[in-house]
C-alpha cells in the first residue's frame, strides 16, 4: 500500500511539473514570491521614508533578476518585460540612494505596473497557447 501511495504522489508531482507552461516550476515560483517579498517590504519603506531598508531591498531585487532562476522562461515577451522590470528597480535604487522623496514613490509605482504588465501579459500568451 504505501509503494502505491509513493508511487501516485511521484505521478502526480510529475504531471504539475510537466504541466506547467514554459518551464515555470518550483523556482520561478519561488523567486517571484522572493520579487513579492521584497517588493512589500518596498512599499513599507517608501510609506515611511526608511531609506535605508529601500535601498536593501531594492537592491535584493536587482540581485534576483540577476539569479539564474530569474531567467528560467524562454519567452521573448518574458525577456522584454525582464528588461523594463530591470530598468524600473536600477531607477528605484537610485531614487532611494539620493533620498529623492519625489523619485522614489513614483519608481515604486514603475516596479509594480512592470510587475503587473508581465504578469498580464504572460497569463493572455498562456491563454492563446
């Protein structure tokens, strides 16, 4: 009996990998709710001027998109949203090295309508397959 249920949980977990779109496993989920993580650590920060935990964790988020996992989908759409999202979290960076109060909520703003875009955009694309 328990070969059976060994056996039935490997099937299974087989079948959710294989069925994923584009390769999206376990590690794209998991450097995108490591994005998710740091990004509400963001709006914390930007809400309450705690420039330094803006920097670090802006700074978290250049560093995932620089993670292998990052990259793991093969799309053209994917890569073209990678690179807007990557431009929008080097400008946030930025804003929140300069302690640039008026910079610094609007890049937020960028990061997450690049988020959202992508997202979006990738859910339709998987629709149309």
């Amino acid at each position: 009996m328990t070969k059976r249920w060994f056996v039935l949980v490997l099937f299974s977990a087989v079948i959710s990998v294989a069925a994923r779109p584009d390769g999206q496993g376990p590690a794209l989920n998991n450097i995108m709710r490591e994005k998710l993580a740091h990004a509400q650590k963001i709006l914390e920060a930007v809400v309450t001027n705690d420039w330094s935990a803006l920097e670090t964790h802006s700074r978290e988020l250049e560093r995932l998109t620089r993670d292998p996992r990052w990259m793991v989908l093969k799309h053209p759409d994917y890569a073209r949203h990678s690179s807007a999202f990557v431009r929008a979290v080097e400008d946030l960076h930025l804003a929140a090295a300069q302690r640039d109060l008026e910079r610094a909520p609007k890049a937020y703003v960028a990061v997450t309508l690049q988020c959202v875009a992508c997202h979006r955009d990738l859910a339709r694309e998987r629709q149309a397959e």
